[in-house]
C-alpha cells in the first residue's frame, strides 16, 4: 500500500472534516463576493498549493486579496498586495469565532465586504455567526486529507493533458468540499432541471448548460461515509450506467446517478496512479463514445515534460 495515498477514515475525522468544510465556505464566499462570475461557477473553488488550498488572486479594486489554508502550519492567511497581511490560527472552536476573526481581519486589512451568511450545499446548517458549538480541529487527519487531494489532483492534472477541448482546471469546490475536473464536447446541453440540495436553480442551469463528462474526489460524508472518486455524464447518455468501468471495485451508483471508486480500491493496489488514471479513462470513454462526442478532434496522447504535441 503506497505510503502517498494516506489513510482516509471518515467516521474519525467526521467533526474535523465538517468544521473544515464551514471554515472553507467562509472564505469561499468571501471570493464569491469579489469576483466578477465566470462560467460553470469556475470564479469560486479553491487550488492546491504548496501548503494547502489557495484561493488564488481575488480582484480588490486596484489591489488583489488572496487567501491560503496553510495546513502544515495550521494558519488562514489573508494577504493583499499592499503588503497587508493577517494570520488566523486554525484550531479548535467555533464556527463563529473563526468566522467574526475573519471579518475582522478583513477589516484590519481595509476590505469591507458582505458575504452570504449560510452554508452552501449543507443540510440544516447554521449561520456562521449563530454556529457558536465547539468543535475540534485534527490538523493531521486534515493533513492526511490534503496529501490525497495532491495525490487526486496529481492523476487529474496527467488525465487533463490528452484532452484538446475545453476542460476545467482542477477545482477545489467549497460547497460540495470535493475536488473536481471536467471535460466539455463542445454541445449546448438541455437545460438542467435544477433541485439540487443547496443550490439555487440559476446556479445549477449555468452549470450545467453544455454537455460534460467529470471526475473527481470526495472525502466522505453522513451519506456516503468513505472517501471515493466518482465520475458522471451530463446529460448521461443512454447505456452509461451499463458501460464497463475499470478498474475494478468501481460501480455504478444508482441513487447518486454516477460511478464510484472507492479511494481503499486505489490506495491498496501496487500502482495507485495507473488505477486512478484508468478510472479517469474508463468513465470519460464510455461519456464519450456513447454521447457520440467528435473524439478524433478532442483528444490527443497524454502530455510529456518538454515535448510539445505534434500538429
């Protein structure tokens, strides 16, 4: 079992996981706010970095803010090309304390900004500001967590390369705490029909207006409690759920309308890499050939360090 693909157990990290995922909404929103909307939502998820998770350059006027999850050294960063910069300690407590030490570090900073006040795609959950329960913070479950993320992002970013269509960068999504990549035929889809729990409909129909085939990873949740890679097609086209799915372990979730690989079914094997990248494969060439996309001017051989594709 590869020492680069941590141990992920929902059911011991489940408080930290949670806290985790309202912390990120709080900052999240705090670039929802800012930025200018860019297509499928892509203006709002995070990044892997170095250290953690990024928000990247959040446009502030004449300046720019950026926020980093350091989670090796447990820190919120804000810092804004001015030279300003404010750390928050991610630590055990509430929610509320660590959202009115943002707004308050904002401030400090010069940045006075109104975000929506209540989780996004959370069933039930409070306000920041009333959400005043303790909480724990296990910064090496939250490491272990991280290092997947590098581990997924890594597969996606190789996968990403044999593509020569539109796709999305490798996106941290805060609202749904996953991490994601997509691929686009070129295709207006139908309009989506919208219910998603947590999203408003305008939402879901702008992201879902052309047709796509993603992949992505989750580290669990109540529902669904164990981290897994999923991919799904929209609209899916007729035989999907039936298309062989390598490698194996992977299966096709009715109730959620996607496949699913369990992170166990990777972590365990001798090349978690080339599990994961066939898992990337599989799914998209089932989307894919079924959906009748025009391949033969979408795809190209995976990317080298170095060598440019051949035209």
């Amino acid at each position: 079992m590869s020492a680069s693909w941590p141990e992920l157990d929902w059911t011991t990290w489940r408080e930290t996981a949670i806290g985790l995922q309202l912390r990120t909404q709080i900052v999240g929103k705090l670039r929802l706010a800012l930025t200018p909307w860019l297509n499928h939502s892509w203006h709002v998820p995070f990044y892997l970095s170095a250290r953690g998770l990024t928000t990247s350059a959040i446009p502030l006027g004449d300046r720019i803010l950026q926020a980093d999850f350091d989670f090796i050294a447990d820190r919120l960063i804000l810092s804004v090309s001015d030279g300003g910069v404010r750390e928050i300690e991610l630590a055990a407590g509430s929610i509320a304390a660590f959202h009115a030490a943002v707004l308050a570090a904002l401030g400090e900073l010069g940045i006075v900004v109104t975000i929506n006040p209540l989780p996004s795609e959370m069933p039930d959950a409070l306000p920041f500001a009333e959400d005043i329960a303790p909480r724990p913070y296990d910064g090496e479950a939250v490491r272990r967590f991280w290092r997947a993320l590098i581990q997924a992002g890594r597969v996606f970013g190789e996968f990403r390369t044999g593509f020569l269509g539109k796709a999305s960068p490798t996106h941290f999504f805060w609202g749904s705490f996953d991490l994601a990549s997509t691929r686009f035929s070129g295709r207006v889809a139908p309009r989506h029909p919208g219910g998603l729990p947590g999203l408003p409909d305008d939402v879901t129909c702008e992201a879902y207006s052309h047709e796509e085939a993603s992949i992505g990873f989750w580290p669990g949740s109540d529902a669904y409690p164990q981290a897994a890679f999923y991919a799904y097609a929209y609209p899916a086209p007729a035989g999907y759920a039936d298309a062989p799915i390598e490698p194996a372990g992977a299966a096709f979730d009715a109730t959620l309308g996607e496949f699913l690989l369990p992170y166990d079914a990777v972590r365990s094997t001798t090349d978690p890499d080339a599990a994961l990248l066939a898992f990337c494969r599989s799914s998209y060439n089932a989307a894919a050939t079924l959906g009748a996309w025009d391949r033969a001017s979408l795809e190209c051989p995976l990317g080298r360090p170095k060598v440019p594709r051949v035209v």
